[in-house]
C-alpha cells in the first residue's frame, strides 16, 4: 500500500470513528478520559523514555531552549497532564446544549442546538502536551483528532497516541477516534491541509511561519490561532509595586509561551519614576532588554532598538521597551506591532482602563493582570486547544463549546408552506 493510501486510511478511521464518538454518552466520554489520565500515570517512565530521544536530537539539531522547554515531558508534567485531562472530565459536555429555540406561530418548534465538528485536525510543533490537550477536548466535545505534531516530537506524540488509543478501548470506545500522522513528515502536514472530506476543521499552533503556511496553503476551514506578539503598557499613573510585579511576570514566568510579554511600553511620567526598576528587576532574571532613545536616555547601556524589535516574537528572555508621550500612542503601537493575542495596562485610572479595554483590538485585553493568565486552564476550560486570534467563530483561548458547531432541530406536526 502507497504512502498516500495510508494516509487517507488513517484519515478514515478517524471519521468513521467520530461518527460513533458523537453519540456516546457523556459518561462514557468521560470514562474515557479517566482511563487517558490512568494511562498517563502508569506509563511515566515510557513517555519519559521516548521524551528523552526528542530532546536529545533537539539538542543535537540546536532548536533553541525555548523549544526545548516546551517539548520537555518530565514526571511532573505528566501528572499535571493527568490532573488537566480530570478537570475536562469536571466540565459541562457541551453537546446537545440548546442555544436559542421557538415554537413558531404554525406549531412548529425549532431549537439551534450544539454538535460536534466531526474530525479535527491540528498541526504544532515540539509541544507534546499539545497531544493530551487538544485529544481530551476533541473526545469530550465527541470529535475525532488527526495530529500532526512535527519531527521535533515524533517520539514523544506516538507514545502518547498509543496510550490514548489503549485507554480509549479499554472503555469500549473506538481508538480509532485519535490518529497521528507524523510518521508521514511534511508531506502528510501538507495532505492533512488539503483533506477536505476527511477534517472538518484544522487548528494550527505554533510559530508565525507555520500558522501563516496553514492559514493560506489550506483547504480545509482554519481556525487561525496566533503568535504571540503580547505588551505591557504602564500607564501614568500606574502603582510601581504593581507594575514592577506584573512586567516581571508577564516577561519571566515562562518566556517561551505565546502568552509571554515582548515588549513594554510606558508613558514618559511613569518612566521616570519607575523603568529604571523595572528594568534592573527584569535585566537580574537574565532579560535582555532593547529600547527605543529615549528609554536608552532613561536605562543607560541597554541595546538599541529598532523595527524588527517591536514585530517580533522572541520566545526567550528578550524584551522590547518604548517610553511613549500618551495612551493614543501606546494604542498606536499596540496597533501597529500586535499580532492581536493580548495586551494589559497597568493603571490607576478608571477612564484608561476602560479606554485600553475599548479600543485595543486584541483577542484578550487585560486591565492591571499578567499576560500570563490568558491560557485555556487558566480560564477554567480545563485545557485549550490554542488561543485563536481571528474574529470567526472563536477568539482568545478555545476550550470545548469552540470545538463544536451548531445545527437546527425543526420538530413538526404535519405543517406545510
């Protein structure tokens, strides 16, 4: 049998597989995800095993420790995976869910009620738990998932499959429900975009370059999730123990997210109070900073900034910072240089806040909070199938109503028209 053929084989097992999958019950669907966050626990040491082949070749390939952090699977994180596979379990089946209904004036009642997708596919890279993540959600929401989750975690995304697929049948549900498709490389990425037919929908995570490829190479719906060009602004009147925590983590916490600040921008008035704290806290977490002029004028010695600082996603301990004249150039900025994931300012200042959170354009605007919390857990999703940043059907972080579509249900009595 041809590569091509069992590729399309793996594609319809997966379809077939979700058109039983969306009519199990919730119990069974979450029996299910008991049994995927049991199989996780027990198979520790082999997903840790596989991991380990992963990061070796991503060190020896020189991927960057940013990517390596985020394909790092250690027995911690498992059994966080575990715990966020319990808290789907925890969380309304959305299915069936009556959005809006009527009885007509002719007798006839009609409700808009949700369904699942069918099949979803999803291409990322180096981000295992993406795995867990995405199969637990598409399993609750009664969707099939085909997964391409790159080289880079070739290893490590096949034990999990595997795993999943044991825990599925041990329930008596069809492991053919979950598939991946990395052993395909590249080119089963690119069939998977053109599988209209066999995916209903595909979800993209990952750097800019790959959602952009996925967002116009496609032929399959795409939802667009995005990079994560994310700032911070301080405004005049912003509380300095406030701010100085919030940058801190905003940028520190975890760098190598999409949720992670890139660039600060702060108002002239509150820059001569506060950037050079702000800026010695975050340059002793080992940030390296770049700064327009007059934030160099402000924080002497830090590297000059330019263009490409502002449009950039780093993914590491580097950080963009602009002092601006006021808030309509701060959301001049954001406008200019955002790839519309999320955005906060620190304020005092009731009006700005509410400004800010009127006019930047972005799929999460936070008022005196960390960028950190713009994540699916966070938000009490459980998990997150990405954060979308398009304006179609979902934006900011995709949890289980997002993995679903609607239909009519038009019960009548014999009425014609």
């Amino acid at each position: 049998m041809s590569q091509a053929d069992l590729f399309l084989q793996k594609l319809e097992r997966a379809r077939v597989a979700s058109k039983s999958l969306a009519t199990v019950t919730t119990a069974q669907k979450n029996a299910a995800l008991e049994a995927i966050a049991v199989e996780l626990e027990r198979s520790v040491p082999e997903v840790v095993a596989e991991n380990a082949k992963d990061l070796e070749a991503g060190e020896r390939n020189g991927i960057g420790e940013g990517l390596l952090d985020r394909l790092r699977l250690d027995e911690a994180r498992l059994h966080a995976l575990a715990e966020a596979v319990r808290s789907v379990i925890a969380l309304p089946d959305p299915v069936g869910e009556v959005l809006r209904g009527s009885t007509l004036a002719n007798g006839i009642r009609i409700n808009q009620v949700r369904v699942p997708f069918g099949v979803v596919g999803a291409i990322y890279e180096a981000r295992p738990n993406v795995t867990i993540d995405i199969a637990a959600l598409a399993l609750k929401s009664g969707n099939g998932a085909v997964l391409r989750g790159g080289t880079a975690a070739e290893n490590s995304n096949r034990v999990l499959v595997v795993l999943i697929q044991r825990a599925l049948a041990s329930v008596g549900l069809d492991g053919d429900a979950v598939q991946t498709i990395d052993e395909f490389g590249r080119e089963g990425a690119a069939r998977l975009m053109r599988a209209r037919g066999y995916v209903d929908v595909l979800i993209p995570r990952g750097s800019a370059g790959l959602i952009a490829t996925v967002v116009q190479e496609s032929t399959v719906p795409v939802i667009e999730t995005g990079s994560g060009i994310v700032h911070v602004y301080v405004d005049a009147t912003a509380d300095e123990e406030m701010a100085a925590s919030i940058v801190h983590n905003a940028k520190t916490h975890r760098p190598s997210v999409c949720n992670a600040a890139e660039t600060l921008l702060v108002h002239r008035v509150a820059a001569e109070r506060m950037l050079p704290r702000l800026a010695r806290e975050l340059m002793e977490s080992g940030v390296t900073l770049a700064g327009d002029e007059a934030s160099r004028d402000v924080v002497p010695g830090i590297a000059a900034a330019d263009d490409e600082t502002w449009a950039t996603e780093h993914l590491a301990l580097e950080m963009g910072v602009r002092i601006v004249d006021s808030m309509d150039e701060a959301i001049a900025h954001i406008g200019q240089y955002s790839s519309h994931h999320t955005e906060s300012i620190v304020t005092q200042d009731y009006a700005n806040a509410e400004r800010f959170l009127a006019e930047v354009d972005s799929a999460v605007v936070m008022v005196n909070a960390s960028t950190r919390f713009t994540d699916g857990g966070e938000f009490g999703f459980g998990a997150e199938v990405g954060i979308s940043t398009q304006k179609l059907h979902a934006r900011g972080p995709m949890g289980l109503p997002e993995l679903t579509s609607t239909k009519w249900l038009v019960r009548g009595n014999g009425q014609i028209r």
